[in-house]
C-alpha cells in the first residue's frame, strides 16, 4: 500500500483533509468503497432510503481516469449495503 492509499484508507468520504474527524462518527451508517480510484473511503449513507442505496453514485474525484470533475461510479453490493463496489469512471 502506498502512502496515497494510506492517507485515504478509513476517510470518509467528502470530508475535508484538514478535518481532525475526518474518521467515522458514532451513529452514523457507512459503505465501504472498494475498488476504483476512492478504495478504502467510507460513503456516509445515514438516512438514505433504500431506493436512493440500490441507485447506486457518481462521487466527484481528481483521482479517477478523467481527472480534474470526473466521478467515479460505485454500487452497492448485492446483499451488503456495507459495501460499494466502484463500476468505473465518468466525465
């Protein structure tokens, strides 16, 4: 693992670097994000309806394969909600 992967393994994600919590929070339900550009970043999805779960997201990232405003798909995995499986990249 590289120091990129290190930094962001356990992060969540939309949470600012510079954020002393930037970890998980206590009440709070996360998705692991497994694959892709944002591996290891954990999604918050407290309070999402299972509609907006199996819709699958486009999360914006610098890190994908379109750089600078491309996004990154993730879906969640049959029959584990805690984790979200990265489907590949978008403009």
């Amino acid at each position: 693992m590289d120091r990129d992967e290190e930094l962001l393994r356990g992060r969540v994600y939309g949470q600012d670097h510079d954020n002393p919590r930037q970890g998980p929070q206590p009440g709070r339900t996360y998705g692991e994000l497994v694959g892709g550009p944002l591996d290891g970043l954990l999604l918050d999805i407290t309070g999402w309806m299972p509609d907006e779960i199996g819709t699958g997201v486009a999360l914006r990232t610098e890190l994908g394969h379109f750089g600078s405003g491309g996004r990154a798909l993730y879906d969640p995995r049959r029959g584990d909600p805690g984790h979200w499986d990265w489907s590949g990249d978008a403009p």
